[in-house]
C-alpha cells in the first residue's frame, strides 16, 4: 500500500508529462521487475493454451485501461498529495 501511494503522488508531480509516455515507463519497469521476481522465484514461463493466454492479455488490458484512467484523473484532479497517504491509510 505505501508504495501504491508513493507512486500517485509522483504521478501528481508529473502531470506535465504526456500519459503515453509514463505508461510506457511504468510498463518497462513493472515488466523488468515482475521478470526478475519470477525468475527468482522459478516460475518463469510463457502461459500454455488459448484460456491462458485469453486471461494474461485480459489482464494487461485491464492494468492499462486502470493505468490510463488513473492518470487522467489525477490531472483533473485538485486534491493534494497528502490525501492519498489518507485514503490508503
């Protein structure tokens, strides 16, 4: 939860830079991340089946619509930084 708040309120910060370019940062980073923690782990591998792979792209679209969505609230938006540690707290 606190890095989840640590990340909207960069994204606060980062208003003036354009969504695409932020979803493709945290989408590097989240991938670099996910491929170390899963290597680690030992459970590195692509999905096997239709159904599998059905789920893992529904999921990506999912994050990036909630990805998409959340920045351009958090540009409409006026409350200050502080109210998300408030909300997740």
């Amino acid at each position: 939860m606190l890095t989840n708040a640590v990340d909207l309120t960069m994204l606060r910060f980062l208003r003036s830079v354009h969504y695409s370019a932020l979803l493709l940062l945290y989408g590097i980073l989240g991938s670099i991340e996910c491929i170390c923690f899963a290597a680690i782990l030992g459970v590195l591998q692509l999905p096997h089946g239709v159904r599998e792979w059905a789920l893992a792209v529904g999921f990506i679209l999912l994050i990036l619509l909630y990805e998409i969505f959340l920045m351009q609230a958090l540009k409409l938006d006026q409350a200050s930084p502080v109210s998300f540690f408030l909300i997740l707290g």
